[in-house]
C-alpha cells in the first residue's frame, strides 16, 4: 500500500444494524475482497487511497 493510505481497526463484532456501520468486520472484509482495502495485521486493516464513497456504501448495504 502507498503511504497515503488510512488504517482502520474493526470492531470485534458486526453489531447487525442497516446499513451495517463503517468499522464493522464484515464490511472491511468485503472492502479486502475488492482490492480496495488490505488487512495489515489482526483487525487493522489500511484503505485504497482509491476507495469512493459508493464502494464504501455497497459493502455496507444489507
């Protein structure tokens, strides 16, 4: 990843809301899957300096 990139940790647990909230694990997972995030060690993972508001808005979509 390019320095320019954001580290995020996710929380423990998907707490199930709609839309499901930006820290939860599933949503980041679903962010990795697409390249446009990267797990850097256990919850932290470092986001694409490429990432849009509407991929952050379809991985959080129930």
């Amino acid at each position: 990843m390019s320095k320019s990139s954001t580290s995020v940790k996710a929380k423990k647990r998907c707490c199930k809301d709609r839309p499901r909230c930006k820290r939860c694990p599933v949503v980041l997972k679903r962010l990795a899957r697409q390249g446009l995030a990267e797990r850097v060690e256990g919850r932290r993972y470092a986001l694409s300096p490429k990432l849009k508001k509407k991929h952050v808005k379809k991985a959080r979509a129930r």
